[in-house]
C-alpha cells in the first residue's frame, strides 16, 4: 500500500502545502470530509472495507492529520519535511492496529486529550498506572 496521509478539517491553502510537501516524499495525501468521519480510520487508509452504512459520527473543527502505511524513517522524513514547509499540525498520529478501527472523531479526543494532559504536565490517560 501506498504510504498516505489522511488530512482532517485542513484549509485549502494549507491543503495545497501539505500535498507538495508529501510529494516531495512520495506521500499521497486524502482529504477527509465529514461525510467520512463515521467510517473506521482504516477504511480511510485502505486498511478495512468501508462500511456500507456507518451512520453519523460528530463533527470537529480542528485540523488532524493521520499517517498510514509509513514505516519509521519515512515518517520522519515526512515530519521533517512538514517542517522545512512550515506546517504544524499540532494533533498528529500514526494508525496503529487499535485506532484503525476507530472513527475520526474518537481519535480526534484522544489526541486531544493527550495534547492537554501534556500541557498540564500531566500523564497522557493512557500512560497512567492502572489503579488497584
């Protein structure tokens, strides 16, 4: 499969960037409409079949960006060329075997949630130790 990134709620100015900036690495870009937030994320990367009627999944206003099918250097280069082209995204992930099945918007609050728990110099929910 075809190293890709899936762009969230991404303007059409910055789209434009972050599509030369792929090309640049050989990285295909998909701009995501609300239309596809219900379907899993791996749908969205060509991982899963689409579902044929996955309903509604919530809206969300800020800009997300998923990285499928890069292995570890080529993800990197990509990051780096993001910001050789002064791009920050600020809510980023890579799809992994658990989010694939996720829809945009659940991984959209857990980036989030992330992104504000590291802020507050806090543990991510999911790094916390388990309680007994």
């Amino acid at each position: 499969m075809q190293p890709m990134v899936l762009a969230f709620n991404v303007s059409d100015d910055r789209l434009g960037k972050l599509r030369f900036a792929c090309m640049s690495q050989g990285v295909q870009v998909r701009n995501v409409t609300a239309g596809d937030f219900a379907q899993p994320i791996g749908a969205l990367c060509g991982l899963l079949p689409r579902e044929e009627a996955p309903g509604d999944a919530e809206p969300f206003e800020g800009e997300m960006l998923i990285l499928c099918s890069l292995n570890g250097s080529k993800a990197g280069n990509l990051l780096s060329s993001l910001k050789r082209f002064r791009l920050f995204f600020p809510l980023k992930a890579v799809a992994t075997p658990t989010n694939i099945h996720w829809q945009a918007p659940q991984l959209y609050r857990e980036l989030s949630a992330e992104r504000e728990a590291i802020a507050n110099h806090q543990k991510p929910a999911h790094e916390e130790e388990p309680s007994c």
